[in-house]
C-alpha cells in the first residue's frame, strides 16, 4: 500500500446528527469540502439547514459576515449513499454508538475508499480497534473524538491504534490544527482519556450521595464553591441526561472488567430506571420547575441554632498552615485559643483524608464536642465541617458561629474520609495517575483534555500538584485504609511520586 497522503482537502461525514453536523460545519468553515451523508433519508439535507441557521446566527454576533455564509454552505453537499465519500481524502463517521454498526460502516468504507483515504470515528468510547475489527487496511483508521457542541468546544482526541501509522497520526493532528481545534494524542482503550477521566468526577459524587454525606445540591454546591468547577456532577448529569451518562458509565465499567474506581450505585440505576432522567424529563438528581432546579433549604435543628461564639476553643490541624488558619479565625473572632482540651469545650480540628472519629481516636479527645473543617479547600469561599455522630449541640453550634464569623458560608456534611473536596480531587487525581501508569497519554495532554474537554478548572495532575503529591497520596490512602476497598487503592504512579515528594507530571 503507497503512503497515505498528509494533505486533506475533501472530508466525508457518515452521520449527520448533532455531533456529524458539527463537525460538518467546523470542516467547511475551515475551507474544507465537505460531503454529508447519513443512512436516514433527507437527514443530510436538513442538518445543512440547521447549519445555515447556526451560521445565521453567528453574522447576528459580527463573527461572520453573509459572504462568507454562502462560501462556507457552498463547501457543504449533502450526499444520497455512502459510496459518494469514497474519494474523500478523510472520512469521519459520527453514527450511533452501537459497534455492529460502526464495523459494518468501516468495512465498507475500506473496500470501497480510495487506497489513501484516512478512516476515523468519531465515537466517545468505543474502541477504535474494536470498530476496525472487519477491515483490512487498519494502518489507515484512527479515532477523531470531538467534544459536543462542536462548534465551541476546542478539544478534539486523536485516537492511535497500535497498528495506526505515523503519517495517519501527523495527518490527524496537523487537520484537527486546521480546523481550530486543539488536538492530544490518545492511545486506544475504553473510554480513551477525556471520557476515562471523568467517570471519577461522577463515581465518586455518587458514592457520597449513596452514604448520604449531603445532599446532590450540597455536594454540587461545595464542589463549585470550594473547588472551583464550574459545576457540580449532578447538575452535569442532569444537564446531560441520565438516559446518556447512565448507559456509557456503566460500558466503561464493564469494559474495563469492572474495574472498582468505575462503579456505580443502585440508586443511580434505580432513578433511571424510573425514567428520571433529569432535566429532559422534569426529575433527576433535582426536581425541575418550569426548566428551574428547585433547591429545598437546608434545616437546622433549634437546639443546635445558638448564635452565640464560644468563649474559648481547642485546635488541632494535621498540617500548620492549617492551624494558622484556625488560630486566626478565632482571635479574630475574639475565642480564647487553649492550649490543651478542657471538658465541654469545642474542640475544632482540621484532619487530611480522616474522618471527625478517626481524628478524635487518635487524639484521645471528647466526640461530643469535637467538630472538623476541610481547611484544604473552600476556606476562603465555603467551608465545609463535620462531627462525629452523637455530637452535643452547644459545640456544633458554636463551631458553625465560629466558622461564619468572618462572614464566609459555612455547611455542615456527616462525617466523611476526606470531608467532600479532598476525597472527590484526591480520587479524580489519583485515577489520572492511573492513566499515566498505562500510557494512555501525555502529562500534558491529560492536564490540557481535562481543562478544554470538560471544563475542569485545573488539569488533575496540576490540581494534585497544587496540593502537593503526599498530601493527595495522604488522601487517598485513608480512605483506602477506611474503607478497604480497591476502588480506593494507591495508584503505582501517585505512591512513587507522592514518596519523593516529585510533581505528578514527573515521567518514569
């Protein structure tokens, strides 16, 4: 077979929904003809439709002027059979995500393409290798995995097989440039890296949820405003629909021969099954009004509504810059800082990776007045505290007033490993070592993915390395000690790293 050529002039799209329309519609913007097929009839015409509609749109914000709507719409031809695309120069299918399909669709395109045409699907999880199983010329095919909405998103997953050429590898990535999209090098597998990652985002939200540590608007709501993400996990799911989060969560959990850190919970079935499917449907993880999330208030007990501070207070932090924390936060609310714990006193500690039990065995000191607050995340922004079951209600109380006195949001949870951030990044960064462990990609193409595919605020390496790696390595393996179970084992990559007190983006 002649070399497959590195210049890409004509693309053709098998699939003309909502992902293969936007690809369509990024391709002809760049200059590139593009040909539009798709198995229902009159689909590829209609979705040339909504693209000039969208386009429409765009000369109503000054992005595009009329000239170039008519140029960019002159390059779409929507297309009646498949076998119209075989003289492209890249294919991109962007059909339903069923893998029978997905080879039939290949092994036609490879006995009917010319011989340098580059072969890609655009599938979100579906193993490239899987989907090349009928073919015969495999050093050709490759996956494009855009994000959706396509024409905003900038990321897009280059997808190598171990048989996928080098030049098909360099022509994917040059073309992905072209269009304006930022492309990362992915190696083949379930889920490949962006859908890979994420699924930590979601298990380990559910997880809490499931040992009723708060409710789904609680944890989205610390995880925004102590984490900094942009949303919560359950808003997402809801957003996304739990009729397509559901059903490629629960593949990737088989897919990976159900592996620990993909599991998910009965609950999360059982609401889909109920179809609750979130905002589509009215009901999910929220209840909907008119398209609204509707957020019941959190109540408080009156018996633990005193306003009043404590005169004094005990504190203890795992780490000093903790402590200093506390110690400020009380002499500026005027609390006296003891120096050992007095009986019914508050006593105020600042644990990593424990619970508010753990902490209080460990130290030998009174569980009904101790309280524990995450001073790793939210402290300047929403605090987050918890206690150990059977806590009196005068030192809950007076650790609430304390901690919003200095007019920071303060929200109690049940005692957690981890409170609710540093379990919930601890567990996203220490799968992402995994993946660094298996070669999936780069550093940085993990950081990059993350932050462009899925709007992470920071790349999971770079969020561990902000914490500092023994503090994620800290983490992690308490709860893993805690709950003894593998879904909270070490990563190899985060143990070595987080050791030597190296950057988790430090390679082998």
């Amino acid at each position: 077979m002649s070399e497959l050529m590195n210049s890409i002039r004509c693309v053709g799209l098998v699939g003309a929904g909502t992902m293969g329309r936007g690809i369509a519609q990024v391709c002809a913007q760049a200059g590139f003809e593009v040909k539009l097929f798709d198995a229902l009839p009159q689909v590829a015409q209609q979705s040339k439709a909504s693209i000039e509609k969208a386009l429409l749109k765009l000369i109503e914000k000054g992005r595009l002027t009329d000239d170039d709507r008519q140029a960019i719409l002159s390059r779409i031809h929507p297309c009646e059979a498949l076998d119209n695309l075989f003289q492209c120069d890249l294919v991109i299918e962007a059909a339903i995500e069923n893998l029978e399909i997905k080879r039939e669709l290949f092994k036609s395109l490879d006995e009917g393409c010319k011989e340098q045409t580059i072969l890609v699907s655009n599938t979100s999880a579906i193993p490239i290798s899987s989907i090349a199983a009928l073919t015969t010329h495999r050093q050709r095919i490759a996956g494009l995995h855009f994000m959706n909405p396509v024409p905003l998103m900038k990321l897009v997953e280059v997808i190598q097989t171990p048989v996928t050429s080098a030049s098909v590898v360099q022509s994917l990535l040059a073309f992905s440039a072209a269009i304006g999209k930022t492309p990362i090098l992915v190696k083949d597998g379930p889920g490949f890296l962006v859908g890979n990652c994420a699924r930590a985002f979601y298990t380990e939200a559910l997880r809490l949820l499931k040992e009723c540590i708060a409710s789904p608007a609680l944890i989205d709501r610390i995880i925004r405003e102590a984490g900094g993400y942009r949303m919560g996990p359950f808003e997402v799911i809801d957003l996304v629909g739990l009729d397509v989060n559901y059903p490629s969560s629960k593949a990737l959990f088989e897919d990976s021969f159900f592996e620990p850190r993909y599991q998910l919970t009965s609950g999360y079935k059982l609401l889909v099954e109920a179809g609750f499917l979130g905002r589509k449907t009215g009901m999910g993880f929220y209840r909907y009004e008119d398209g609204q999330a509707v957020i019941e208030p959190v109540s408080v007990p009156e018996a633990q509504m005193n306003t009043g501070l404590p005169r004094s207070a005990w504190l203890w932090a795992e780490k000093s810059s903790g402590l200093e924390m506390l110690t400020s936060l009380a002499k500026k609310a005027g609390v006296v800082v003891l120096k050992e714990p007095s009986p019914g006193v508050l006593c105020l500690v600042a644990p990593i990776g424990r619970d508010t039990v753990s902490v209080v065995k460990q130290l030998g000191i009174d569980p009904g007045s101790t309280v524990a607050v995450d001073t790793l995340y939210g402290w300047s922004s929403h605090r987050t505290f918890m206690a150990c079951p059977g806590v009196r209600p005068e030192p809950l109380a007076h650790a609430r007033t304390l901690l919003a006195s200095d007019g920071v949001v303060a929200s109690q949870i049940n005692d957690s490993p981890g409170f609710i951030m540093q379990r919930f990044q601890a567990v996203i960064t220490n799968l992402a070592c995994d993946l660094m462990q298996q070669g999936l990609a780069s550093a940085d193409a993990l950081n990059q993915g993350m932050k462009l595919g899925f709007n992470f605020p920071q790349g999971p390496l770079e969020a561990g390395d902000a914490l500092g790696s023994e503090t994620v390595l800290t983490i992690v393996q308490a709860l893993y000690d805690f709950y003894e179970e593998d879904r909270y084992r070490p990563s190899p990559w985060l143990k070595r790293r987080g050791r030597l007190g190296l950057s988790l983006t430090t390679p082998d």
